[in-house]
C-alpha cells in the first residue's frame, strides 16, 4: 500500500467525515470514494463512529484509504486500529500521536503554533493538520514552512473549495474539507448535491485520485 503521505501528496484532499447518522455517514463515505476521492476521515465526534470506520472499509476495500478524527486517546487510537482504521487525525498534540506511532499508525497531529507543529514531529507524526487553519489562512502556512520547509503541512477547518487551491499554491501538501464538501449529507441529506460538490472539488484539482 502506498504511504499516507505520499497518497496524500497525490489526491491532494481529505474529505471530512462528521455525521449525525451511522448509515447516512457511511452511504456519504461511498458516494465520495465513487466519485473518486480516495483519502476520508470519519470523526470520533460521529455516532457509532467505530462502526462506521469498520463499515466503510468492507464497502470500499482498497478503493480508499479510511482513518479517525478527533481522536484525543489511546484508547481512542486502539479501537480505531481494531476497527481497521488505516490512520489517525487529531485535533491537537494528544495522547493519541504517541499511541498511534507505537500502533504503527500513520499520525496527521493537529497543531496551530510553530511550536505545537515541531513537537509533533518530533514524536512521530507524519504530517501537521494545521487546524483551524482559517485563523491564519494561506498567508500564516506560507510563514510557517518559511522556517520548517520539510514538514508537510495539511490545512483544515474553514478550507473551502476556492480556498484549497491558493494553500495548496502556498505548499500544502493536501488540504482536509469538511463541511464545505460534505454539507447535510451525512445526516441523512442530499447525495446527489454532495457528489456534484465532490466534482467540483476534482475540477479544481484538489482530490485528483493518487
């Protein structure tokens, strides 16, 4: 299998799973890995989240890569691994960076600072989710890699599709799109509509499959 990051520095895009149903969150999953995007992340903050992770592996198979959000624990990182969680994504430098590096998990550690993002990587993260990347937009992850030019770098929160393109310019390696990508259909809401976002996010050249 093709590394995280090296997958991730191909199809450019994570989409961001965060649902208000199970079956709804799985059917968003396989409708975006069917319109070709091939790097999803199901938040913990999602009910049954486990379930859904375990159920969309077996829908998808190696059609796509499917990791956890928000994961804070060790715990959290273990029954995401026995899940077949194939990466975790945390919000912060959590517990969860070390678990997931001795699960032999890939790690993108949420960090904001210059310091937060240094940390991480030195306890094995594979990549920095620079999260909310919104505070600081394009310009901010163009100074951090000013000073850490080798540490990639995946901005999210408040990445819309029109702005993906101008951090992706700036250096990212991918960016992670939540709502703006997956809107009410993890609760159960419009494919249709979702799929024609996810198209739309392929056309700008963000989430070209890898």
């Amino acid at each position: 299998m093709t590394s995280l990051l090296d997958g991730l520095k191909r199809a450019r895009l994570l989409a961001i799973i965060r649902g208000s149903e199970r079956t709804a969150s799985v059917r968003t999953a396989v409708a975006l890995v069917e319109e070709g995007i091939t790097y999803l992340e199901v938040s913990l903050n999602t009910p049954e989240a486990i379930e859904v992770i375990a159920a969309v592996r077996r829908e998808v198979g190696d059609r796509a890569a499917v990791g956890a959000g928000t994961v804070l624990t060790g715990e959290d990182a273990a029954r995401v691994a026995d899940a077949g969680g194939q990466f975790l994504v945390t919000p912060a430098v959590t517990a969860a960076v070390d678990s997931g590096v001795l699960l032999g998990l890939p790690v993108l550690a949420g960090a904001m600072t210059p310091t937060e993002a240094f940390s991480a990587m030195d306890r094995g993260a594979t990549a920095i989710k620079l999260f909310p990347a919104s505070l600081g937009g394009p310009a901010y992850l163009s100074a951090l890699r000013d000073p850490f030019p080798n540490i990639p770098f995946i901005p999210v929160g408040g990445v819309s599709a029109e702005a993906a393109a101008e951090y992706l310019a700036r250096g990212a390696v991918a960016v992670g799109v939540g709502s703006p990508l997956i809107g009410d259909a993890a609760g159960g809401g419009d494919l249709d509509a979702l799929r024609r976002r996810a198209q739309e996010l392929l056309r700008l050249g963000a989430g070209a499959a890898g």
